[in-house]
C-alpha cells in the first residue's frame, strides 16, 4: 500500500511507547508493512538509570540493515541522551 496522504490524514493519533532495554537490541516501535500509516517521530531520549557508566545506540532497522542515528554515544549514570526532539522528527514508513 502507498504511503498516506501526510497533509491531510484521516486520522491522527498520539501514542508514546516506552521500553525498558538492556544491553541488546530491542524494537521499541515498529510499523508493519500493510498498516497503511505513516509514524511520525518526535522524540528518541535514552535514559541511564544504572549505577555507572552505559554506552547508547539507537537505529532505524529496515530489511536486514541498521542505520544509526546515535552510535556507541556515551550517557553517564542518572542522566539522559536527547536523541531526537521535535524540531528533527522522524517519520517511519510502513
């Protein structure tokens, strides 16, 4: 299916999707191939709520390949990484 009209959906409706992610690769949001919608992105923030040090990467994985938007980006304990914020949204097509 095509992609939907963005200036003038159908719909629109506000979600926000929260994961608890450990040190492997985990979907926290996905779009199936046939959902006829077109996910707009707002804001990807990474908090470390461990008691030392973590390593951040987040990636759009489409097919069989990951394209990072952070890579290996360093976010000490009891603080957060900004990833993505309303004026660098993302969209994530079906």
């Amino acid at each position: 299916m095509a992609a939907p009209n963005l200036r003038q959906p159908a719909a629109v409706y506000g979600k926000t999707a929260v994961a608890l992610v450990g040190t492997s690769n985990a979907a926290v949001l996905s779009n199936a191939a046939a959902s006829g919608r077109t996910l707009k992105i707002t804001t990807i923030r990474g908090a470390n709520i461990t008691g030392a040090g973590a390593t951040l990467s987040v990636s759009h994985y489409r097919s069989t390949t990951h394209r990072y938007l952070v890579k290996g980006s360093a976010v000490n304990e009891g603080e957060a990484l900004v990833v993505t914020d309303r004026n660098d949204y993302i969209y994530l097509e079906e």
